[in-house]
C-alpha cells in the first residue's frame, strides 16, 4: 500500500508566531485524521525551527518549500539542503510552478536540488503541472512527461523511492478552479504510467502522488477517491487548521 499523504504548502505566509499557533492547533486535532494518512507541513525557512518544536513528539512531518542547488559556500540568501535536514526537516518541495515560473527553475537546476536533497537524507515532494494555455492545447501530457523525465529519469530505483510527485496544474493554482476528478484521474494514471516505464512497476505503485490545486474540503472527498491519487498538496487552505484537517478526513 503505497501512502496516503495530505501537505500543506504555506507558501509566503504567516509570522513566526502565527506559523507555531497554526502548527499547534494542526497538532491539537491531528487524532481525528484517520490513521494511515500522513501529515506534512511546509513553512517558509525562518518557521523552520520553531514549527519543528511544535511538532516534537508527533507523527506530522515538517517540510521545506525549496533548497539550493548548491551544497555551501558564497550563495547569499540561499538555505541548503544539509540546513533544512539540520532544522528538522523531512522532505523539501522540489520544481513548484511558482519557482519555476517566478525564480528560473528549470529542470537542470531541479536535477541539481533533488540530488542535494537525497543526499541529505531529506524526501522530495516534486511538483509537476502545465499552464492553461498548455492543457488548452492538449499538450498537458507532453508538458508533465518532460518535466518528469527530465529530473526524476536521472534518478537512481533507490533514490525515486524517495520522491513523492505532486500534479499541480497551474491554472487551479489559487484561482478556486479544481480540475474534476476525472481530468485529475487521467493524468495521475499517467504518472504513474510514465514512472512505471522507467523504474517498474513495482515503484510506480508505491510512489505518492498528490493532487493539488484549489483542494479545499467540500472538493477533497471526489479528488481523493480517484484510484491514482494519494493524497494532497495543499495551499491556501492549509492556512487554517480546521481546513486543513478537513481536507485530511475526507479519506
Ligand atoms: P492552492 O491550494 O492555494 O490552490 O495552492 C496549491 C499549491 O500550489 C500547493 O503547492
């Protein structure tokens, strides 16, 4: 049984202290999420610390939102992978649509970044998706199947057995459109189609893959039924706790 994952992306949002009070009251509900659904939280890196201490003790992951691509050194204003794992981090997100779009990410500095962060003991939460006009064209599985092979083929069986991949289709980013399930299902089967061919199918079926993209609760229920889809990752209604949570029970 491959895991069921629901993860909030905080993105650029909240204080220190409104980030220890969200995590907390995460922490304060987290026994009504059923069991066999794993919770992570990503704050941005100043909350690092501070929300791993709110986590002690408890079985919610804590996640960054990026890393370096490179190991150390004169690269001001980045954080490395070795750091995040040092401040309690057990996974970063890796290629979401808002670096590759806003900070250059492309996939040869994702290969970068990925490798840093397994090699730092940290798993990967790798997104994928394609833009309105890509998916108006009928190009989204040639967007999606470039965007994998390109970072996630040069990876070792080992080391894929680390990644969770999240589909993000950008143009459900935010905007409260969510694809339906079934546009959702199409191309989560496909994911899992493309990891298949490259590492087996015995890794495809246990990869984690999330949906996420204006996942709220009254829409979670349909989404997480679809047989190819994990679980979430979640933005804007991670930012309150009883969304969140909601979000978690709907499995
Ligand atoms: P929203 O849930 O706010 O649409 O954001 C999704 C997302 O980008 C999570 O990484």
């Amino acid at each position: 049984m491959r895991k069921k994952i629901v993860a909030g992306n905080w993105k650029m949002n909240t204080t220190v202290t409104e980030g220890v009070a969200l995590a907390r009251a995460i922490v304060s509900k987290k026994n009504e999420v059923p069991e066999g659904v794993s919770l992570v939280v990503a704050p941005p890196f100043t909350h690092l610390t501070f929300v791993a201490a709110a986590l002690k003790g408890t079985d919610i992951a804590l996640s960054a939102q990026n890393c370096a691509y490179e190991p150390k050194g004169a690269f001001t204003g980045e954080v490395s992978a070795a750091m995040l794992k040092d401040a309690g981090c057990a996974y970063t997100i890796l290629g979401h649509s808002e670096r590759r779009e806003y900070y250059g990410e492309n996939s040869a500095k994702l290969v970068k970044k990925i490798n840093l962060a397994l090699d730092n003991g940290l798993k990967v939460i790798f997104c994928v998706g394609e833009k309105l006009a890509e998916r108006k064209m009928g190009n989204h599985f040639e967007v999606v199947g470039a965007q994998i092979s390109e970072v996630l083929f040069t990876l070792t069986p080992e080391q894929m057995k680390q990644i969770v991949i999240a589909y993000e289709p950008v143009w459900a980013i935010g905007t409260g459109v969510t694809a339906t399930a079934e546009e959702a299902q199409e191309i989560h089967a496909f994911i899992r189609k493309t990891i298949a061919a490259r590492f087996g199918e015995a890794i495809a079926e246990e990869t984690t893959i999330l949906y996420g993209g204006s996942c709220k609760p009254s829409n979670a229920k349909e989404l997480f039924a679809c047989p190819d889809i994990d679980g979430g990752l979640i933005g804007g209604a991670s930012l309150n706790a009883d969304d969140f949570l909601a979000i978690a029970k709907s499995y």
